[in-house]
C-alpha cells in the first residue's frame, strides 16, 4: 500500500445533500469525482490546493494511511473516512491552519 501525502482541502456533497469537509490529495479527489459519477456522492469540490505539509497534516496522513487504502478505479461505494477525537484536534489545526473553519 502506497502512503498517501495530503495536499488539498475538499468538500464532499452526500447524496442527501450534507457536506463535509476533507483532507486529501488529487488521487482521492479523482475518485471522489468517479463517485460523483457513478452516484454514490452528489458532488465534490476543492476548497484549498497545495496546503502546507504541516505537522499536523503529517499525523493526519499516518492517521488515514493506517486506517484506509485509495480505492481502485471500480470502486462500487463511496468509504467516508470516520475519525475519533484525537485526530479531529489536528484536522481542525488544519482547517484552521488553511483558513477554512
């Protein structure tokens, strides 16, 4: 499994119209786009590119690297990323460190 390096902040639109915010790069996001298509997500779109690669996003990334893989390109769902509330503290530093909370 490749480790991912996070380089953008998105929002995702779920089906029933919900957003959320996620830290990702242009792999996730390409697929984030093909689910779009395919109907498992309504919509995604990037807030910020090329987000500094702080030490927070650094535990972010071991966070999610540990947890989840990059889905193939026949994905046949859309797998949000769920995170407890140790690494919510460096998400929203994130967030926060890019302007966007």
């Amino acid at each position: 499994m490749k480790q991912q390096t996070f380089t953008l902040i998105e929002e995702i639109t779920r089906n029933d119209g919900t957003k959320y915010t996620e830290i990702a790069n242009m792999v996730m996001n390409g697929r984030a786009e093909l689910a779009a298509e395919r109907g498992f997500i309504k919509e995604v779109r990037i807030l910020q590119l090329n987000i500094p690669h702080s030490a927070h996003v650094i535990n972010y990334e071991n966070y999610i690297n540990a947890r989840y893989e990059v889905p193939d390109e026949d994905m046949d769902h859309w797998e949000e990323w769920e995170k407890d509330d140790k690494i919510m503290v460096d998400f929203n530093a994130i967030l926060k460190e890019n302007h966007i909370s």
